[in-house]
C-alpha cells in the first residue's frame, strides 16, 4: 500500500494521480491519495466525483472514498 498527498496541488491533482497509478503505482496494489476538497473557501465536491470518474474510465476500482477532516478527502484505489 502506498500513500499520495495530492493536497499542494489544490484543484489540479488529476493529472498527477492519473501519472502515479500509471509510473508508481503496480498491478493489484492498493493507493491512498489525499487532495483537497476545499476551494476559495468552500467546499467542492466536483473533484471528488471527478477522481472517481478517473479511476472508473481507467478500469481500476474505487475501494473506499471518504473526508478526512474540513478541507481533505481520500479515496482508496486498487490498480487493475
């Protein structure tokens, strides 16, 4: 199991998370990435959603998603 803080990269993180499962992360494994859900001060549940459209559209499976505290979420990932 690894774990990625996503968090510094605010609304911006996909294209990372995208490149992790695809450089770091291996077949079966499990990942934890932790991004911001928090913008301008409120709360925005569009990345969550998109995070989750993101590892669906790349076949991997969405084994857990939840808030962390105010401002973060994590979702659990097992690469395919």
């Amino acid at each position: 199991m690894v774990r990625y803080d996503l968090r510094h990269l605010h609304e911006n993180f996909y294209d990372r998370m995208n490149e992790l499962l695809d450089n770091n992360v291996k077949s079966g494994e499990v990942a934890i990435f932790l991004f911001e859900v928090v913008s301008n001060g409120k709360e925005n549940f569009e990345a969550v959603q998109k995070s989750a459209d993101l590892i669906k559209s790349r076949g991997d499976e969405l084994l857990n998603s939840l808030k962390f505290n105010e401002v973060d979420w994590t979702i659990v990932v097992r690469k395919k």
